[in-house]
C-alpha cells in the first residue's frame, strides 16, 4: 500500500493531498530515509512524522485496505 493512503487510513493524517505534500517537504520519513508519496509501506517499517513541533513515531503492524474508524489504530503501535 503506498504510504499517503496508508497515512489517511490509520487517521494519522486527514486527507491524502496532505500526506503527500509533507512526504514531498521530508516531514515524513520511513526507517530514517527520505521517501516519495508512492513508496510500499511494509509491515516493520519505522515511520516518524514531523508535524509542526510534534514529533511522532509509529511501526507498521498491519496493512489492511479497508478499515474503520475504531479499529484504524490497531495498525500501528506508537514508539
């Protein structure tokens, strides 16, 4: 699954524009790289996000196309 969609699914991020603008600026890093909007998020991954002065670090536990709302935070854990 690319990465913005994977953003907006788990509700980290609201809109996938958005998500793809912050990947582009590198306020989205995945295992400490540099990426592009269309990078396969895999299960493992480290993906730490810039927004604004907070600073978050997720892992990826689970992909899944379709999720709802209480379950979206079942797909990462915080670090």
């Amino acid at each position: 699954m690319r990465l913005d969609k994977y953003l907006k699914l788990t509700r980290l991020i609201k809109r996938r524009e958005v998500a793809k603008v912050l990947i582009t600026e590198g306020s989205i890093l995945v295992n400490n790289k540099i990426i592009k909007p269309s990078y396969s998020v895999e299960i493992g991954d480290v993906i730490k996000l810039k927004l604004g002065e907070k600073i978050i670090k997720i892992k990826v536990k689970d992909i899944k196309e379709v999720v709802n709302k209480k379950s979206a935070s079942s797909l990462y854990d915080i670090i």
